[in-house]
C-alpha cells in the first residue's frame, strides 16, 4: 500500500473457501480489532479481513487510485451495507419513556430514539436479524412498547402472548 503497488492475494473467505487474486490496495480500515483491507478488485470495490490473508506477492504494478477516492467515506459505506445485511429488518415503534433505558441496553446501536408525542410515548425505530429475534427481544416488555410495523412481527408478539397466556394464566 505504501509503494502503492498492486499486489497478488492468496485469501480464505467466512466458509473457509481459499482464492487468489490480484488487487489493488487503497487503504486499511479497523472495525474493533479486526483490520480490513479496502482494495480494487477487478469485481469493483472489495474488502478483506487481514487476518485471513495467507500470502501477499508484490506484482510491481502501479495501483489506480480511483479519483476522489475518500478511505473514511467509503468504509462508512462498507460498513453500512453490511449492517444492513446483518440487520435487515425494521421496526417501527411507540414506547414509555421507562423503556428506552431498556432499549437503549438491549439494542445499543440498533435503537433510534424519535421524537415523543403528545401521549408521552417516544417513536422508536428499531433494527435486527429476523422477526423472530426480534420477537423474542421484545416480548418481556410487554405493553411498554407498541410495535407499528411491520405486521409480521405484530403477528409474532400476539402468538407469544397467546403461549405464555395458556402456559401461566392469570
């Protein structure tokens, strides 16, 4: 990267499953402390998990930095698609004011907290893997938080009310 010289990668991806290929290195990003190289590819824009890079070759080539290349802006838009792929569902909700310390604590960067309304509830829009987890996320807080959308997940909460109804009557 710093002779800003293509170089040839031997990779192993999340399956394990080994690649070669030649790239060209735009920069280093860190998310926690796992670093990521950030690098044209002949696929388009790519990145790959340092460690499991198994062997670098220098290829002497000169490496084409896009123009206006920005390394910040494009990991931020790295690091939003694949949030958006890991939390793919939305939720849009009202909650009590003493539910969002409680949210706040399960969904941390998950939970946006809006505006409050005239009721005292405060809109919330939440983020996660699939209307089940967030089902089951939600469930004990009971009638603090009125999920609007989407129905599917309205639909889940209702069967485990009706679950835990039967299994512990009033």
């Amino acid at each position: 990267m710093v002779n800003a010289r293509q170089v040839t990668l031997d990779y192993v991806d999340r399956q394990l499953e080994p690649s070669r290929r030649v790239v060209e290195p735009l920069g280093l990003a860190a998310k926690g402390s796992t670093w990521y190289l950030i690098a044209e590819t002949a696929a388009g824009l790519r990145t790959f998990r340092v460690d499991r890079v198994r062997e670098v070759e220098a290829t002497g080539e000169a490496v084409t930095r896009p123009d206006g290349f920005d390394l910040a802006e494009a990991w931020r838009n790295i690091s939003d698609e694949v949030e958006e792929r890991r939390m793919p569902v939305r939720v849009r909700a009202m909650a009590e004011a003493d539910a969002l310390p409680v949210l706040r604590y399960l969904f941390g960067p998950r939970v946006d907290i809006g505006p409050s309304g005239s009721d005292g509830r405060v809109e919330v829009g939440l983020r996660g893997h699939s209307v089940a987890s967030l089902a089951a996320e939600l469930g004990g807080l009971g009638a603090r938080l009125q999920v609007i959308d989407p129905p599917e997940l309205r639909r889940r909460l209702g069967e485990i009310g009706t679950e835990l109804s039967a299994l512990y009557p009033a």
